[in-house]
C-alpha cells in the first residue's frame, strides 16, 4: 500500500542511488517515492536535477539497457525490476514518453505509428481501429493519420508519441517533459485525457519543468534537486509556497533592442511555398529580417515555423518561392556553402551531439569548413557559453541544459552570420533559459543576427525585436513592441517557474 493514499502501490522507489559511466556525481541520490494505482505524480525541479533519470530508473530502463552503479530498488505492480527479463516485458506494463519524441517515431504514415504497438499486442482488428479512432481524436492527431513522422512540427511529433503509447493501454505512464513542445491547446487536451486515463485505474508519473495544466490535474507534486526529493505535497500546497528566482547566470546585461538596419536584408523571403507529399506547411510567405536583428517566430504546433527556418540553411528547398540568405540563393547553394553564413541550432541538443569529449563536439563542425583551424576558436566558443571548463567531458553526461549550450558553441564556433535556433529554451528551467537568452543578446551585441523559433511569447518580447507569428504556414503578425502583441498580457506560455527555493549554485 502506499502510505500517502491509502491505496495499492503501482510505481515504486526505494533509496534508489544512480550514478552514470564516467561520472562521479551521483544523478540520483537515495530517492524514495511510492506511487499508487491511479495516482498522478507531477515531478518538477531546476535543470540538471535529476529528473529525466529518475524517469530512466522507475521505468527499469536504467538497471536493463544502462551501465552505471545503480542502488536501491524498483518495484513494478509488486515486483522488482530485477525480476522482468527485460524491457519487452516491462513494457507490457508501462508505457514511456521521452522529451526527444522523434527518436520514438519509426514508422512511414502517423496511423502506423500508432497501430503498431497495438498490432504487435494481438488485439482484434475491430477493437484496435476504435481504440486507434478514440486515442487520435483525443491527442488532435486525427488529421495527420497519413503523414509521414518526419514532416511534422516538434509539437505534432510530441503528440504522436504520446497517442502511440496511451494507445497500448498500459497500466503505467511514464511521461518525460510530455507538453514541452506543445501549444496551449494541445496541452489542455493531453491533460484531460490523463486526467480521464487516471480515472480508470492508470498510474500517471509526469516529469514537467511547465507548471500550469498538468500541475494542475496532479494529485502530488514532488520538487528534485540535486538528484533527491526536496518537497513533496499537494499542488495547492506547493504552488502557494514562494519563489526565489534565481538571478540571470553570469550578471547579464541585455543591451537595449537595435532598430532594423536600412538597406539589404540579411534573410528575404519571397512567396516561399513548402509541401511535404502535396500538403502545405508554408503558403506564399514573404518575410525580412535585417542584420543585427533578434527575431522570435512563434505560433502553434504546426503553424510552419520550423519548416520555415529549415529553409535558411538549405534543409528544406521552396517548393516555390524564393529564399535569400547574406546574399546567397538557399534554393540552390550547397548545404556547406551555406553553413559559412548561418548556424542552426535544433529542437533536441542531443540530435547534433555524438563525439567523445565536449572539445570534440566543437571542433567537428568547424574543422569541416577549416581543416586547419586552431584550438583557439574552440576555446572562445566554450568561454562564450560557460562550458570551457567541461571540454574534456563526455557531452551526454552534461545536464540538459549544458547540452542546449554545447549545440550553440558548435554553430558559433564557426562564426555565421545567422544563427537560428529552434526552441532553445524547451525543457529548461527559468535560470537555464536566462542563461541561454543571454549567450544570445551577447552574439547580437557581437554582430550577428539570431532568428528563434518559440512558444514563449514573454521570451520573446523580452529579448526580441520583433515577433513573427505564424498560423498555418503564414504570417498573420509581425510586431515590434509588448503593446503590439496583445496575446501576452494573457496567453499561457511555457515559462512558468517552478514552485522550489534553489540555491543560485551554478547548474549540475
């Protein structure tokens, strides 16, 4: 039983310590959390707390596909996750969202990612087309049944794999960052589905650093720091507690906005038109953006932001239109040419990480345009984003946050005069995403011109000039002040802060 509610144990943790290959800090530290059948948990903390492995450790993954020295036990419906031969039969009971959503989607159209699970369960066909139907329509997939994973927005993505593994039916949800990407509709709609699954029986652990709907349906909300719990209660108790907000990480000083530059822009976009298998996703836009100028192009899921940015360093080409980037035609110039004049920087840090030490991460990139480069710029762009003293560090055991840094450095490392970022900011705390909101009003200060993708209106009219915002592959309005952009004095955004006193210590 779980000694909170009363009620029969689903998920539980017992002292569990884990600490990573190389590493000598411990991740998690003698975490003890037992969760009851039909529970919600909402887990909440800074960056680099711990709370993506301790989604690793309750799901077994950690003691079945990590190495490590790992503590303490983990019971699923009563047993020990010792005792289940392997994640195949773990899985039978709990299903796991991750925060990189495209690393789960493998399959050709957005109906067989769904159906697949339920195919390889042996359910009647009748019964899983009305389950596929049901679970689609409830997630606001339904629509893009025919799509092919890899042409959706990071948003549409996050709600596929969620659809994909609510639609097993498991008895266990485990969900790391699960509305990170997502708009304010669509987090509502996922908050209700959870809150209806849990309703018939299904145990609900939520990793989240947004506090507003899921909080919200929570029955516990639980605060890690430092890899242990450091409060626990009810949502209503915590989110009356305080909050000490952490100072902006290094004493940035943001200079003032710069007015937009006469004269040739650095971006022009020109009737820009993109379709993915015959379905628009950007339709005849036209858009500037002048050197020096930080731009924020918001909208909701879908609305064509990241197709749009895509095109500024030839990963996408017009279907029609026209792209101009620092005077180059990014229809037609090679890739390469192309990364001499703009960076990006993409949704999930970890999709560009993959050398053996942070300095190599860093090199990579910029020996690919310079063979003979010194270590000089390596070391400058690691100084610009506080990570010189990790250059030696394996980049996956940074925390989430360090990584999000380390995949600026890499772009900025070869100095482009563009730097996009797409949603650099997801998934991290508000001391994080001042720390990253600072590395860029630096750059802007240093010359460069930064384009963001972001669902933060308050971000954006914060640090931006301007804000572009776009609603099926337009752009429906291009402000420059707060007064300008009504939305923010009541829209929701993703930079809630979270509900715990932590230390201004540098982040894990």
């Amino acid at each position: 039983m779980s000694p909170e509610t009363g009620r029969e144990t689903a998920l539980s943790l017992r002292g569990v310590s884990y600490t990573y290959p190389g590493s000598e800090t411990p991740a998690l530290n003698g975490i003890s959390l037992a969760i009851a059948k039909g529970e919600i948990v909402f887990v909440t903390g800074p960056t680099g707390a711990g709370k993506t492995t301790l989604c690793l450790a309750a799901s077994g993954i950690l003691h079945h596909e990590y190495g490590g020295t790992l503590e303490g036990a983990v019971t699923i419906l009563g047993r020990n996750v010792r005792d289940y031969r392997n994640m195949g039969e773990i899985g039978r009971n709990v299903g796991v969202v991750f925060d990189d959503a495209e690393a789960q989607l493998i399959f050709t159209t957005v109906e067989e990612e769904v159906a697949s699970g339920l195919e390889n369960l042996g359910i009647p066909r009748e019964e899983m087309q009305q389950r596929l139907r049901a679970v689609m329509e409830a997630t606001g997939i339904a629509g893009l049944a025919e799509r092919a994973p890899h042409t959706l927005s990071g948003g549409q993505k996050q709600r596929v794999a969620i659809a994909a593994t609510i639609a097993l039916g498991t008895k266990i949800l485990i969900l790391d960052e699960p509305t990170a990407e997502l708009d304010a509709e669509a987090t509502a709609a996922v908050s209700a589905l959870l809150r209806r699954l849990s309703g018939e029986g299904t145990t609900v652990l939520i990793v989240e650093q947004k506090i507003g709907e899921l909080a919200a349906i929570a029955d516990r909300m639980v605060v890690v720091e430092d890899g242990a719990i450091a409060k626990i209660g009810s949502p209503a108790e915590m989110m009356q507690e305080p909050v000490r907000e952490h100072p902006p990480a290094g004493n940035v000083r943001l200079p003032a906005p710069a007015a937009a530059s006469p004269g040739v822009p650095v971006i022009s976009v020109r009737g820009l038109v993109h379709r993915y298998d015959g379905v628009a996703a950007i339709r005849g836009l036209d858009l500037e953006i002048a050197s020096g100028e930080i731009v924020a192009v918001a909208g909701d899921n879908g609305s064509g932001k990241t197709t749009l940015v895509k095109h500024f360093n030839g990963l996408l080409r017009p279907t029609e239109g026209s792209v101009t980037v620092d005077g180059l035609d990014a229809g037609i110039v090679p890739i390469a040419q192309l990364a001499r004049h703009v960076g990006l920087v993409f949704q999930n840090p970890d999709t560009m990480l993959f050398a053996e030490t942070v300095a190599d991460e860093v090199a990579f990139g910029l020996r690919n345009i310079d063979p003979g480069a010194s270590e000089e710029p390596v070391d400058a762009a690691l100084r610009e984003v506080g990570l010189l003293h990790r250059k030696t560090a394996y980049p996956r055991s940074l925390s989430r946050g360090e990584r999000q840094r380390l995949a600026i450095a890499c772009v900025i490392a070869m100095r482009p005069k563009v730097i996009v970022l797409d949603e650099p900011t997801t998934g991290l705390d508000a001391r994080e995403s001042e720390r990253i909101m600072g590395i860029l009003a630096r750059l802007r200060q240093d010359g460069h011109t930064i384009v963001m993708v972001t669902h933060d209106m308050r971000l954006g009219a914060e640090y931006a000039d301007r804000i572009v915002r776009m609603e099926q592959g337009r752009v429906i309005r291009d402000s420059r002040t707060y007064e300008e952009e009504p939305c923010l004095k009541s829209c929701s955004t993703s930079s809630g802060r979270a509900p715990f006193t932590a230390s201004t210590r540098s982040p894990n």
